[in-house]
C-alpha cells in the first residue's frame, strides 16, 4: 500500500515553484481523504494550497500530543537532467523514482500510513493527541503551509513533540552504523546586497559610476573567502563518533585547521565533504545577480540575492558584520537589505521522543547508537524549535545508498528512494509511537 501511496503523492505533481498559485496541494489533500476515508480540517490561504490537519484524541488529558508533520509539496524537477520522466513514478530496481521521492514523500506516505492505523482504530489511542498535519509550502518557506498554521491556526497543531523531516541514512563507524537524528538545523539568512549608479551611454565607460563594479568586485569576494566557524556540540559529536584517524578528527574539531581538513576529505568524499563544510560554517552562497537592462546602457541599478544559512549564536547583526569585512572596500557602496531572517534552533534529547526514537531504532536494527545531526537547510521544523517543541527528523533506510549519495539527491536530478526503505522507515515511525505511548503515559 505504501508503495502506491507514494506513487499517487509523487504523480500528483505538486509542485511548489514559489509562485503562490503553484504547489496546488489540494491535490494531495484529496489522496489523503482517499486514504483516511474522511476529511480533515483543510486549511486554505490561498486558492488550491490546502494543508489538512487530522487528530487522534489520547486517553489522558495531561500526557504530551505529538504532532506529525509531513510536507505534500516538491521542488520542480527538470526532466532532460533525468533519467526517468519525474512525476511517472516508475519503479526501476526496487527504487520508486521521482520528485519528491526522498523530500519528503517517502516519509509523508510512511507518517499517512502509520496514523492512518490510529485513525481507524486498528491501533489503541496514544496517552496525548496524535495530530497529522500534512502541509502545503514547505519548499517557499512555509508561508502558506506550516508558518501560516502555527500563526494563524496554532490551537490545531500546537504540540510539545514533533516529527518531521529529514531521515537521513545510516552512516558507518567504526563501532559498526550509526543512525542519524535530525535535531536541529541552520537559519536563513537571505540577503539582497544592492547597488545603485548613474545611467549613461554604454560608449564613454571612462569615469561611468556603473552600479555593477561594486556589487560584482564585492560579491565576487564572497566566493573566495574563509566564512566564519561554529562547532555546535552536535558537529564535535559527529567527528567523535565517525572514527576518523586522531590527525584528522583532531584537525576537524580546530577551527583553525577544520577548512583544511575539509578540502583533504574532499579529495576522497566531495560530497560529505560538502555537507561538513555546511554544518560548521556561516555559509554565503549568491546565487541571483541582476543588473543593466541593455548592452549599450550604462546601469545605475543592480543587485546581487545571496543564501546565508547560520548556525546558533549568529544573527542578523553579525551575518552583516561578516559581509561588510569580506566584502572590502568594493562593499562600501553596496546596501545590505534582509530577505528572510529566522535563528538557528536545535531541540535537546533529554525528553521522550528521543528515547522513543532509540528504542524504535534499537528494535529495528538491533542497535540504539543515534546520531544526533544537523540539516544545512531549513524545513517546517523551525516554526515549532522557535517556540520550544522538540522536533526530529528519522527515517530508516537500506544501504543501496550512502549518505552523501542520498545528500546529493535532495533537489536533485534522479530522486528515489528504494521500496525496502519505505518499509522500514514505516516500521521504525510505528515503532517510535508506540514506545512514546508508553513512555508518556
Ligand atoms: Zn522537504
């Protein structure tokens, strides 16, 4: 069944391109009525952006609700980088193919599946609420989805505990695999930097104040320069349970020779490298340039948008602190104007959703070694960390990919997730709610 939920999810095609009219949720609110042989409280901003919410009432009044939170909308795909077409959701090798296979529909089909048993009662109610919300928006920031429920709606999806996205998969240590949490993740920071000139004549450059020197010689700086360290104690336990060599893990956990270590660990592993070089720095990565409108006028506007995605104990001040000193002389001339602020959150592991989460493991594979990690990119969890939820990411996965491999995947040409990890990220949910009942009653 999970199977050709899944499928349906991904053929559904709801594709978020970050205009307010795209996304068309509704689609999937209507699967998921299919499924649960009922509606559900539908939340609609906007035209067809539907978000619908679900709860299972608990037997004791005083034990925590724990809310599920699965996103239905997906980036968009292009198909000429892909090997399948991406919304058929073929099934190739024991992989469903498609966009949204692995963010998030896997999870989002294992989190119907699993409440849907509460639903209908083939399961005994949780102590707290059970709550599903499957949300529209996440990949534009959750303005019409998770943001605007928690604003506008909280009483129907206000919980102490929250499970949502990413579930990573495991990674090998020396004391055998290790399972990753998502417990916390980096704020966005998106900056527009600005320029401004005096138009003239594109044939008489000499002496033209061309609002495009500035802003390309103080953006361009950004892309060489060594952005600022953070060592959460996430990161430090990460290195530690990895079991790199003394040299190398020692030279990871010192900020002055960590972008060194990451640039040898390259040579081998680009892609883990990568996500290393994510979860420890103050990332700057700009990514829009727009400036000039014809090739015989000299502009006198441009602007540059950048992604700057912060670990704890940076904010807004010191993002633009950072960007004035690499920047430099060129940078003096350029405003700095903010697109999206929101802080860092991490939740704790001293609560029960985290035992829960490691007997669920321990059940499953035999091990209870979790891995507590941090996502470089934002999701819905961050609207209910801000208010002091505990929220985490899990999934549970074969080995026919790596975590980097996996990674790679996230917004990537060819998404699929393999049909034996859906099973067992549908297991390892169903166990984590029954322990969590039992250790909230
Ligand atoms: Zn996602």
């Amino acid at each position: 069944m999970i199977v050709e939920l899944l499928q349906e999810l991904i053929r559904n095609r709801c594709v978020n391109d970050g205009t307010p009219e795209s996304g068309q949720e509704v689609r999937s609110v209507a699967t998921i009525a299919d499924l649960l042989g009922e509606r559900g409280v539908v939340v609609e901003p906007l035209p067809g952006r539907q978000s619908v919410i679900y709860r299972v009432p608990g037997t004791n009044p005083e034990s925590p609700a724990l809310l599920l939170l699965p996103h239905l909308d997906v980036v968009p795909a292009n198909p000429a980088g892909w090997e399948v077409d991406p919304f058929a959701a073929e099934i190739t090798d024991g992989f469903v193919w498609g966009r949204g296979a692995i963010d998030m529909l896997n999870v989002t089909a294992a989190m119907l599946v699993v409440f849907g048993e509460f639903w209908r009662g083939a399961r005994a109610p949780l102590p707290g609420d059970l709550i599903l919300a499957a949300v529209a928006d996440e990949e534009a920031a959750g303005r019409l989805g998770a943001r605007y429920l928690v604003e506008e709606s909280l009483d129907l999806v206000d919980a102490p505990f929250v499970l949502t996205e990413v579930g990573y998969p495991a990674l090998p240590s020396p004391v055998g695999l290790i399972y990753p949490v998502a417990v916390g993740e980096k704020g966005p920071f998106w900056t527009k930097v600005k320029s401004s000139g005096t138009p003239g004549h594109g044939s008489t450059p000499f002496g033209a104040d061309n609002a495009l020197a500035a802003l390309v010689a103080g953006v361009g700086r950004l892309f060489d320069a060594e952005s600022p360290v953070t060592m959460t104690d996430v990161w430090t336990s990460l290195v530690l349970a990895l079991g790199f060599g003394p040299d190398l893990a020692e030279r990871l956990l010192d900020p002055e020779q960590l972008d060194g270590a990451i640039e040898d660990l390259a040579v081998e592993d680009p892609l883990l490298a990568r996500y290393f070089h994510a979860i420890t720095h103050l990332t700057i990565s700009p990514n829009v340039l727009r400036g000039g409108i014809k090739a015989n006028m000299i502009p006198d506007q441009a602007v540059a948008e950048l992604d700057i995605r912060a670990l704890p104990g940076t904010d807004r001040t010191t993002v633009n602190e950072v960007l004035r000193k690499l920047m430099g002389a060129p940078g003096e001339k350029l405003e700095l104007e903010p697109v999206a602020d929101h802080l860092s959150y991490f939740s704790g592991r001293d609560n029960p959703l985290w035992e829960a989460v490691a007997a669920s493991f321990f059940d499953h594979t035999g091990s209870n070694r979790l891995q507590p990690v941090t996502i470089p990119a934002t999701t819905d969890a961050r609207f209910f960390r801000s208010r002091g939820a505990v929220a985490y990411g899990v999934g549970l996965y074969d080995d026919q990919l790596t975590f980097g491999e996996f990674l790679a995947l996230f917004h990537g040409h060819n998404e699929r997730v393999s049909i034996d990890s859906l099973h067992k990220t549908t297991d390892l949910l169903r166990s984590t709610l029954h322990h969590f009942g039992h250790l909230t009653a």
